[in-house]
C-alpha cells in the first residue's frame, strides 16, 4: 500500500521575503540544502526538494484566508 504524506503550508508576508527552505526554526536533523522560494511572482511556491508549500498573505491571523 502506498502512503501519500500531507504537504505542510507555510503562510509568508512581505516583511519575511526572501524566504527559504527549510523555514526558520527547522530542525536540523530534518534539513535539506537551503533552497530560496520564489514569492515575488506569484503567490504560493513549493520547495522542490520536500514539497513544502509557501503562500503569500496579507497577515498572519490564523485563519486560512490569504490575499
């Protein structure tokens, strides 16, 4: 049986452009080379190497909404 693993979303504002991957505060036992996400174009990326969705917001407000 093959098991499909559930990407993470990260929510991005302007303020913490250029953003990376691994984000910030990753744990290093879990890291990949760091590879930068291209946010200025459009408003969600994924990190080529985990998967790893970025999207852009207005604001963190824990809530889904973004833009």
């Amino acid at each position: 049986m093959k098991q499909t693993k559930q990407q993470a979303v990260i929510e991005v504002t302007k303020d913490q452009l250029p953003m990376h991957c691994p984000a910030p505060g990753s744990a290093l036992w879990d890291s990949h080379p760091r590879v930068f996400i291209p946010l200025d174009d459009t408003p969600e990326a994924s990190c080529s190497y985990c998967g790893t969705v970025y999207k852009l917001v207005d604001h963190k407000d824990g809530s889904a909404s973004s833009n």
